[in-house]
C-alpha cells in the first residue's frame, strides 16, 4: 500500500477500489450475476476479485495476504441500498459493514475492504502542499481555455464559444490560485531560510 512521501495518510488512489455506480451502469446488479473483477495497470493483470452480485447484496470473494503472511481466503458481503433519483430511476450504494454508512465506493486499503473513512484514506491533493494544490489549478485552467500549463506563457484569450462571464470567472479563479501558489512558495523558501540560519 503506497503512502504519502510526507508520512501521510494512504491515498485513495493509491489503492483498488470498486465502484457501485459502475458496476451498475455495467448492468451487473439487474439480477443475481458472478464475474470477475479485474485491476489492470501498463495493461497487465494486477488483481483480481471473484464478484456474486444481486439487487440488494455484493459478495467479494479474493485471496489475500499481509506482508510477511501467507494467503488467506476472505469473503464479504455489502448490502446495496437504492434511492430514487430526483427525475425517476434509482441510484445504488453500498452499505459500509462497518460504519453503517452508504458510499459508492469501498476501498482495499489493507486485508479487507472498506470505505474510504474506514480505510483511514486520504485523498491525494489534500497532501499537496498550498503552492502545489495553488499552481495546479491555476495550470487546469489554462489548459482548459486551450493554453499550455506553462505559467511563463500569455495567459490564453477567451475560446470561441466560451460565455464572457464565464471566461472572466475562470481568469478571476486562476489568478487567485496563482496568488496561493506564490504565497505557498514564500512562506516555503522562508521556512528553508529559517532552518539553513
């Protein structure tokens, strides 16, 4: 399980999850179904887990081992609750067995899997430092409007078809991350500054 360089929590990209919302577009919770479930990454097969699914219930069915054990066996089981959605249907969660609360998705984040709460996980961004989380918005926005995250290049004119209003709001949104990048920056050199005196 990969961990922040920080010392940080796990991230939620950092481990395997499952999707109820997915598997539902997949149509895999119409009716009582067994698949597998497989992880990918560069292409090659990582892991995979054996699924029996119905309306109300998910099986996990997976061999797994902690570091320095052999491997186990283990099976859980998640209940899946429906809401309605607001302009017909219903929308799926699954039920974390250990909270008790609904999510869309559950994390394996060590042995078992979990919620995302459960798994004490955190997500990526909210480890990045203000200059890091500052200067990626501010380069988001600049690809968005057709530019390049180069922050030394001319700030990209208002794409054809982009409201004013909007265009303007994204301007007022980059500068003000580019301002928090640069004050994370400060506040970053002053702190080096301070332990190199």
């Amino acid at each position: 399980m990969a961990r922040y360089a920080g010392g940080g929590k796990s991230t939620v990209e950092s481990c395997r999850s499952i999707d109820v919302l997915d598997w539902h577009r997949r149509g895999c919770l119409r009716s009582p179904r067994r698949f597998s479930w497989v992880w990918r990454q560069d292409g090659e097969r990582v892991a995979s887990i054996k699924v029996e699914t119905e309306r109300h219930r998910v099986t996990l069915k997976y061999r797994s081992r902690r570091y320095g054990e052999d491997w186990t066996d283990a099976k859980q089981q998640f209940p899946v609750v429906w809401t309605p959605c607001s302009f017909g249907g219903d929308r799926p969660w699954f039920i974390c067995t250990y909270c008790r609360r609904q999510v869309s998705k559950l994390y394996n984040a060590g042995h078992l899997f979990a919620c995302r709460q459960c798994s004490r996980l955190a997500y990526a961004s909210q480890q990045e430092s203000a200059h890091e989380r500052g200067l990626l918005k501010a380069q988001r926005i600049r690809m968005r409007l057709g530019g390049t995250a180069n922050m030394l290049d001319d700030f990209p004119e208002k794409p054809k078809g982009m409201h004013w209003r909007t265009y303007e709001r994204l301007c007022c949104v980059h500068d003000a991350a580019q301002a928090r990048s640069f004050i994370g920056l400060t506040d970053f050199a002053k702190r080096l500054r301070k332990r190199a005196s």
